[in-house]
C-alpha cells in the first residue's frame, strides 16, 4: 500500500512537470507544422512528443516522418507512468519557441512552412532541410534557391490536348522578374513567359493531376486578362519544393525593391493565394431553367473559376468574391443529382449540387474561409473562435413543399435531419402548428450563421443541428423600422465565462445581433440547445443561465422575469425577452455525468507496414453534432479511413478518469514509446467537447487483432465501457467490429432510470 501511495504521489508530480512543459512559449503548436486555417483541418491535432535530442515537441505526423528523416527517439507526453520524476526533468525546459529560434534563424520570411495538409514529401523535405542539413541556421548556409534563383526542368501540360512535355524552366531576374521556359536547357528556343509578379504558384493533389510533385499555375493572359491555369510537374519532391519556395522568395525580394515599406504581414498576403477547395459541383444557367451540368470547381483566394474538365487550361466562367453581399442559402432540398445550395452575389444568384452531404459543407467552410480570411486569422491569433461565417438565409425563390395538417392547412416542410431524434427529446414537430406565417431557415450545423432581411409583421424560426429558436411575428421591434438579424451558434468552454466546474461542457452558446442596431424584444424568443448531460431526475431542476452585455458574461439572477428556463433529458427549453449572447448549463448537484462516445480511425500509407490509430473520445449530444464535425474533418484526410465509432457510455462525476488500454493484441506489435494503458484526467475529459489519443502499430503477421477499451477507472454495478475490436489483414485494408455495453447498470445503481 505504501508503494502503491509513493507511486500515485510521484505521477501527479510528472504530471504537474508535464502541465508545465505544455505552457512554455511554442509547445501548444508542433514545431515543425503550421496551423492551417483549411476547411479539411479544422480539428486540432496537439503535439505530444518529445524529443530530448532535438529538444522539440512534435504532432504525431511529423514526429513519424522524423523517424524516418533524422532517425530521432521521441516520447509521448500522454503517458505519465512511462517517465520517472528524473527523466522528466531532463526535459522539463524544452520550448519550441527557443529551439526554432536556433534552427531558423535565417529562414527568409517569405519562406512558407509545411501545414498538415501539404504531401508528406514536402513536409519530409522541409525537416530534412531544417534539422539534417542546418539550411536556415546561419546566412552563409543558405542554398541557392532560398536566395530566390533558379532553373530546371519540369513537365508542362499543354493547352490544347493532354500531353506533358519536358520543358526547361528559368527565374529570369533581371529588371522586372518573369518565369520563361524553353524546348531545353540550351535556351534557344522559347516557348512562353510569364510575369512573375502577376502568378500564383500552387501545389495540388497527385490524384487530380494523376503525377506526384503536382503544381499549377494561376495567370491571367491577354489584353482581356483572361485566366489560365498551367499544370506542372516536377520529377522529384526536392524541385517541387524549391521551385515553390523559389519563386515565393523572389516575389518577396522584388516587393521589397518597389515598396520598401511595406510590412512582413502585408507583404505574405501579397505573395500568392491558395486553392481553398476544388471538386466537382453541378451547375446551371443565369435564368436556373437550363439542364443541371457536371463542372469542376476551384476556389482561388477569392476567386471561384468553374471548368469543364479538371485539367483545362481556361475556365468556362468565374465568379468573383471580393464584393459584399455574399451569401449562401441552404434550402434542404437533395435530389438524384446530390445537395442542393445556392451561391448569392450582388451580380447572380448560382444554383448549386454537391454530390454528397460532405463536399456542400466543404465548400460552405471554403467560401467562408474565402469571404472572410482576415477575420478567422485575427480570431485565431487572439485564440478566439471565428463568429463570422457565411451568411446563411433561407431561399426565397423557391416553393417549399407541403405537408398536410389535422386542421386540412398547410406550411412549409422542414428538412428532416439525418440523425432522429432521441425518444423523449423536443423536436420541431412539437411546434409545427406554431410555425406557420414564419420564414424558415434551416442550419446544417452550428458554426454556420444564420441572415435574414427583417420585416417586422413577420416572424422567424430557426432549425439546426444544435438549436432551434422562435421569433414570434412582432416580436422584435428596430428604432428604424426594419433591420437584419444575425443568428450565430458557438461552441463555448462554461469555464471562460464562470470559471466553474458545476458542469464544464455546456452545450452551445447562442447570439443574436441586429444591425444597423439592437432590436427591442416585445413578445419572448423560444430557444432550444441541446446538451448532454445525465440528469439525476428532470423534476424542479435549477438552470444556470449566463447572458452577454457589455462584453461582459453576467450570471442571470432566478428573479429576472427576462427568462424561463424548463430542462429536459437532452435540451434547455429557454424564454427570453434579451436579445444578444446567451449560455444555459444545469445546476451541478443534479448532474450525475455526461454522454460519450467514441471513435477510431486508421492512417496508413501504400507500402508501408506502420499504422496509426486515431481514438476520439467526444460528447454525444442528441444531434450528433460533433461526432458530425469530427467525422467530416478525418475521412477528409488522405490515407485515413474510420474503423468504427462505438455505442454511448456514461462518464460518471465522481472525479475519476478514463483508462484507454489496449486489452489483447495479435499480429500487430505496439511501436516503441507508444501505451498499453493510458489514464486520461477527469478534468481533461469533463471540460472538452472531445480529446484525441495516437496509437502507433507495426504490421507483424497477415492477420492480426487489436482490442481497445475506454472506461472508467473505478466502474460501477458491472462496469461501463466501450469495447473496438480491430481486426487487419494485410490482403484488406481495416475491418472493425464493436461490442459496447450500454450504460443502463450505471443509471440503476444510482436509481434513476432513462429508458
């Protein structure tokens, strides 16, 4: 017992030594890859390994490319018993902050760091480079290229048909610097020019090019300045990477020539713009009579240009972005041809499909990213979340389809969600009588935002995945007579607002905005979020409501008559009569725990015998919300396939963690550092909408088996669990079965039962 005590004693020390090495300057972002703002890769990956050689704490990814790279041993920081208070001491000052200033020192500003989304080969060079090869240690030590010159051979596509040929490329950089390639590398014979102030270099995918090392290039050509695309490809990732870094640097050189004065920050932005999105999308004429047709699409900066056929040189149309007023509306329809939204300009209104529920939130995300960059950048870099999305109305060019009432009247259908409702939940079908004479508008998830043109006899009813909220006709009354309304949901820790741990997940926080001012609330707003907690008993319980003024969050007093609040086994049924941001959370003592589930993915790559598990362990809200979102942003990545979520399972208040284990494995073998059994905080758990763990294994058999269980540390009447058995064959990719046990045993042993 005393061991046992002196054992518990010693890791909350290494756990305290660990809290402290993830708040020194850098460690809460992987050395070695930058945050992307991307649509694909909104989920937040920590750095978890640590190198006491390198004196760096990496992501999983880079810490596997390092292996291979720098032949460097790194630990994981998840685990605490696999570190004495000794050996964690030894690395108690890392800081990536201090280790970058080292390794980087000279690295030109222009010079772009690899995010998760650029190919591994790029990411593979870019660490070769920075630690093997000490490039951008010392000025002296600078190759060529980063010196912004260079010449080689790449592989052109033609204009006119689909053939590549071998064209030898030259930075020309005299006086006004322009990209000339030529037959071959004497130089004699020239084939064409371009500007290079007046390009876009940008890497694509090896799958739409159907070549490795894939880039193309965005001009404009012409007295019409009429766009084109080039498409190239280089023979070897290191050309891929030194032609896009050349030529990035040399535009920078150049603008510093002509504006001197010109900032680091504004300069980056004036170097070039990505692809945020491309894909495949259907489309129609201006009058939207005209036949649906298949066109690919790409979104460059702000630019939307739309193609026949994904390697042409010249788009068939292209939708500019830059002005005001853009929006896109979601009418819930889906047909044969996909899902339908429309893209809103002040020009045109553009009817749109996407063949999958998936790549129509993609290209929301994008043309957010789009229309409103700036902002998610300074949100990001003062660690807020961004509040400005796409505006999202409802569609008032279209007739929406009827259902049928008792009373023989009829209103508009809402679009059913794709996940039902739990028994015993609050759904729209409660109030559809209510809704009628209201406008309609429908969220596919909580980050969207919601913009309506408000007139003041009309009312508005707001459906998402996450809330629905009821503004009855006269409800809102604007000193100008008429106004717009803005309808945000955010996904906010109760914690910023009451440093509180009554219930640290709250389920969202809803705010509404008017412009050109504050509405005055006449009749009270219905609202309904969804939450989830496990409720000791739904009887006389005590809400907990936070409401937002002066940018200050004021806990509601039980007094105020502004509010009602009634909770039920999945939501809080609010009234209010305050128009602005609100947050609801449950009074602790009535909170037994919380709904959980979770999920693994596998990320493996062709020809290689290693595979990484990805374990989530998340909320489970009724909507199916974030599972939604964390579903979206994993299978979006190349390489990663999900291998099964599991059923739900309680995580019960009583201060005790969850244990991630790894019960049986066969065939696989567990990569050196990596844990048989991780013991995840309560707190970590309790406070986060999800938390994600990496398990590294190595193919050892054909056939191979993996059991991994998440519980709680100290079950209760028989245990509560979730049970993912992996099963590999090296002539198939991942299968995966689940056996979970409910958490029924758990609600009897307290003595209330939810059936």
């Amino acid at each position: 017992m005393a061991d046992e005590c002196s054992t518990q004693h010693e890791n909350k020390k290494i756990s305290a030594v660990i809290k402290t090495i993830r708040t020194l300057p850098g460690n809460e972002l992987c050395a070695d890859c930058n945050k992307c703002n991307c649509p694909q890769c909104s989920v937040k990956s920590e750095p978890n390994w640590i190198s006491e050689e390198l004196q760096i704490i990496v992501c999983s990814e880079c810490k596997t490319i390092h292996e291979r790279v720098t032949e460097t041993a790194f630990r994981s920081l998840q685990v605490p018993s696999d570190w004495t208070l000794e050996s964690i001491k030894k690395v108690s000052h890392i800081s990536n902050s201090a280790t970058n200033e080292i390794y980087e020192h000279d690295l030109p500003v222009a010079f772009r760091k690899p995010t998760k989304c650029f190919d591994w080969r790029f990411r593979e060079h870019w660490i070769k480079s920075k630690y093997k090869k000490k490039d951008f240690r010392e000025r002296k030590n600078l190759p060529r290229y980063l010196w912004g010159t260079k010449t080689g051979y790449l592989w052109k596509r033609g204009r006119d048909d689909s053939l590549f040929m071998r064209r030898w490329f030259v930075l020309d950089i005299e006086n006004n610097p322009v990209l000339k390639y030529y037959s071959d590398a004497n130089e004699e014979q020239l084939k064409g020019e371009i500007p290079l102030m007046s390009l876009d270099l940008c890497l694509t995918s090896e799958e739409k090019m159907e070549h490795p090392n894939a880039m193309q290039i965005f001009c404009k050509e012409g007295r019409g300045m009429v766009p084109r695309v080039i498409y190239l490809y280089s023979e070897t990732p290191k050309d891929l990477v030194e032609w896009y870094q050349t030529i990035r640097i040399r535009k920078s050189l150049q603008l510093s020539k002509e504006e001197p004065h010109l900032s680091d920050s504004m300069q980056l932005k004036r170097l070039g713009k990505d692809i945020l999105h491309e894909g495949y999308l259907w489309k129609t004429g201006k009058s939207g009579r005209e036949t649906f047709r298949r066109r690919w699409f790409v979104l460059h900066g702000r630019e939307l240009h739309y193609f026949k056929d994904p390697l042409d040189a010249n788009p068939k149309g292209t939708v500019s972005l830059e002005t005001d007023g853009i929006s896109v509306i979601l009418s819930g329809q889906k047909d044969k041809l996909g899902f339908h939204f429309k893209l809103k300009t002040p020009q045109r209104l553009f009817p749109l499909i996407a063949e999958d529920e998936q790549q129509r939130e993609l290209w929301i995300k994008a043309i957010h990213q789009s229309c409103y960059e700036e902002d998610i950048v300074s949100h990001k870099s003062n660690g807020k979340a961004s509040t400005l999305p796409v505006r999202l109305t409802h569609d008032p060019t279209e007739i929406p389809p009827q259902v049928p009432l008792r009373n023989n009247k009829s209103l508009p259908l809402p679009p059913s969600s794709s996940t039902p409702l739990s028994e015993g939940s609050n759904s729209d079908s409660d109030c559809m009588e209510e809704m009628l004479g209201l406008n309609y508008v429908y969220l596919e998830n909580g980050r969207i935002l919601a913009h309506e043109d408000w007139e003041p006899q009309k009312g508005m009813m707001v459906k998402g995945e996450v809330l629905m909220l009821k503004i009855p006709p006269h409800g809102l009354e604007f000193t100008s007579g008429s106004g717009d309304i803005t309808v945000t949901v955010q996904k906010i820790d109760l914690m910023e607002i009451a440093n509180s741990k009554l219930f640290g997940d709250v389920a969202f926080t809803v705010k509404c905005q008017g412009s050109p001012s504050f509405p005055a609330v006449t009749a009270p707003m219905e609202i309904e979020l969804y939450h989830c907690a496990i409720l000791a008993s739904t009887e006389n319980l005590k809400s907990l409501l936070w409401i937002e003024e002066a940018s200050t969050w004021k806990q509601v007093l039980s007094s105020d008559e502004r509010f009602k609040c009634k909770i039920s086994e999945n939501t809080f049924n609010i009234s209010s009569k305050f128009f602005g941001g609100m947050v609801a959370s449950v009074d602790g003592a009535n909170v037994l725990g919380k709904r959980m589930r979770c999920a693994a993915f596998c990320k493996f790559e062709e020809n290689s015998k290693n595979l990484e598990i990805i374990v989530y362990i998340f909320n489970n809200h009724v909507s199916d919300f974030m599972w939604k979102m964390i579903e979206m942003n994993e299978t979006s990545r190349m390489g990663t396939k999900l291998v099964d979520i599991s059923k739900e399972f309680s995580l019960l208040k009583e201060n005790k963690g969850l244990l991630l284990s790894i019960e049986t494995i066969e065939g696989l073998q567990l990569m050196p550092g990596n844990f048989t059994t991780l013991s995840i905080p309560f707190d970590e758990v309790w406070s986060k909408s999800y938390v994600s763990y990496h398990i590294e294994l190595i193919q050892s058999a054909k056939t191979g088996h993996c059991q991994l269980v998440v519980s709680q540390e100290i079950p209760v009447n028989g245990g509560n669990s979730a049970v993912l058995n992996l099963t590999h064959s090296t002539e198939d990719y991942m299968e995966i079965q689940v056996e979970g046990t409910t958490s029924i045993p758990i609600y009897e042993a307290i003595g209330s039962v939810h059936q």
